[in-house]
C-alpha cells in the first residue's frame, strides 16, 4: 500500500510539473509568429487614400479603435476618440474579462516601426510580443492582399495624434493562456479582380468579419462550423436588451433570398444619405453593434460583390428574433 502511494505520489509531481512547464511555455514562449518585417512603407498619396477606405469602409479599424455613442442608433464615433482607442468590452458584453480596444493614432505607434505594425494586423502578436485579442480580426487580415495592409499602415501614420492612454487588459482564467495560442503566421492572399464579383465579394467579406457576427459561436467563443452567415449571434445590452445578428444568406424564407442587390446596397447607403435623421435611443430602445455609419461609405461595387458572394454561399434556414428583452 505504502509503494502504490509513493508512486501515486510521484505520477502526482510529474503530472504537476508537466503542467507548470506547458502553462509556463504558452504564457511566456507564446506568440511565436516569428519576427516583424523590415519594411518602410512608401506614404504615396493613391496609398493613403486606399487606406483610408480600407481602415473606415471595409476592414472598419476606425469603428472599434474608438469610442462609440451607444445613445444614437448604430452608435456612430464620438467626436474627439476618432482612432484614439479606449471602447470597453467587458463581462456584461459576454467577453472573458475586460478589454480596451487601443490607441492607434500615432500617440501610440510612433514607436512603432512599420514592420510591427503589419505583423500585428496580419498575425495578432504586437510590438512587445503580447497576444492580441481575437476580438480584432487578425486571422482573417492575415488573408489581406499585402498592398491593402500596407495601405492602412500608411493612413494610419497620417491621422491626427490623440493623447489618450488606455487601460490594460485584464482577461479571466485560463483564456489568459489561452489567447496565446492564438496568433498564426499570414497567409497573405493577392485580392481578386473586381470582374471576378464572387471571389472579390469573399475577399471583402473576409476582412470586413462578417462571419465573425453573421454566425453562432459556442461558450467558449468558437465559430460553430455550418453556421457562417446564417445570423443568430447574441449581444447583451444594458437593461436586459438582447440584439441577435439576422441571417444574410440566401435563405428566401429566414435569410436575404428575396433581395436585389440594389436593394442590398440601398440598406447600406441609407445612412449616408443626406436625408437620414440619426435615431437618439432612450433607456430601454434597441441598439445595434452593426457600424451602419462606416459601412454606408463602402463603394457600391463592393456592396454588390459582397451581396453576390453571400449569394454563392450554403443557404441556412434560422429564424432569428432580431430584438428580445429578458
């Protein structure tokens, strides 16, 4: 009996020790997406415009990386925070803890050299190495055209300086280790000719993460495979507000078989048109996360290739209930 327990105790230390190393390995060897490139890039007027376009209309940098006026329907950016970082993601929000999206005006990444801030984008590993929060949609930018993520990076270096220090991050256990494991190399992918509508619109809908809220994740924050696009993804709001994402798949029924694509982009552009009147919200309307206000000023090319690409995809038949209140 007295050996069963010294090896029971002895399988007890390795089994501990094992642990420790492992959680030691993916808490301090982790990121490894390897070095940031030694790049300059080139701030030519076509680039910066291109990049603005991207970081405001498509890719959206501009919508998280400031802070948003919850009080007005889509909650456009409040004046002064434009890229200056500080929107607050916490627990109510159903996050693993408490996160401030950064500042990223060039306050912040002055230090920053051009190759880490590409590296960051495309991988989720930051400057000092720090594990990026998926939150920001670096898998899926590190399947950008390389020129388009060179395009943002030269914008970036031109907009306003905004002194504005956030708070750190402070994630709950074990996602703490977990969010590690997460960074991946790029596999940077050149972006599709226009005239191919199908595989451009899979293109922008890929770096605009549509999927990311168009579909169902489980409890521990995962895609659950067979439901991209197929809408039913929960957002807590205060007072009891649940806001479900719709179903944009073909789905004539549940989903968007019945539009044009007129009448796609017309959705779209209804918030930039001169006659919209921004909805003021009182303490128990509705909201949405979709940003209506930066979406509007996507080019109606794009919209459509979006739209036919949404067309091309499996269609799911999921009913959504678009507002509830617990």
């Amino acid at each position: 009996m007295r050996k069963i327990l010294k090896v029971m105790a002895v399988l007890l230390v390795v089994v501990i020790t094992g642990l420790a190393l492992v959680a030691f390995y993916v808490k301090k060897a982790l990121p490894d997406v390897g070095d940031a490139p030694d790049i300059q890039v080139e701030r030519t007027k076509d680039r910066i415009e291109k990049g603005k376009y991207l970081a405001n209309h498509v890719v959206a940098c501009m919508d998280c990386h400031s802070q948003r006026d919850w009080t007005v329907y889509g909650a456009p950016i409040k004046e002064g925070t434009f890229g200056a970082g500080g929107e607050r993601f916490g627990k109510e929000m159903q996050f693993p803890g408490t996160l401030y999206s950064p500042n990223i005006t060039p306050y912040a990444l002055n230090s920053w050299t051009d190759g880490e801030i590409f590296r960051a984008i495309t991988t989720g590993q930051s400057k000092h190495g720090k594990a990026l929060f998926p939150l920001m949609g670096y898998l899926n930018y590190g399947k950008m055209d390389k020129e388009d993520v060179y395009s943002i990076i030269a914008y970036l270096r031109t907009i306003p300086a905004i002194t504005n220090d956030v708070p750190e991050r402070e994630l709950d256990f074990p996602v703490n280790f977990i969010v590690n494991t997460i960074p991946a190399k790029a596999s940077l992918t050149p972006r599709p000719a226009k005239t191919d509508e199908v595989a451009y619109g899979k293109y922008l809908a890929t770096i605009a993460n549509c999927a990311d809220c168009h579909s169902q994740f489980d409890n521990k924050g995962n895609m659950i495979e067979g439901t991209e696009f197929g809408g039913g993804r929960t957002f807590n709001f205060p007072g009891g507000l649940i806001v479900t994402t719709p179903n944009i798949t073909a789905d004539a029924e549940t989903g968007i078989g019945n539009w044009t694509s007129d009448l796609f982009v017309q959705k779209f552009k209804l918030y930039s048109d001169s006659t919209y009147q921004q909805q003021k919200l009182g303490e128990n309307d509705f909201n949405t996360p979709m940003p209506w206000f930066m979406y509007t000023g996507m080019d109606s090319t794009d919209l459509t290739a979006i739209f036919k690409y949404l067309g091309s995809v499996k269609k799911i038949k999921n009913k959504v209930t678009r507002f509830v209140k617990q």
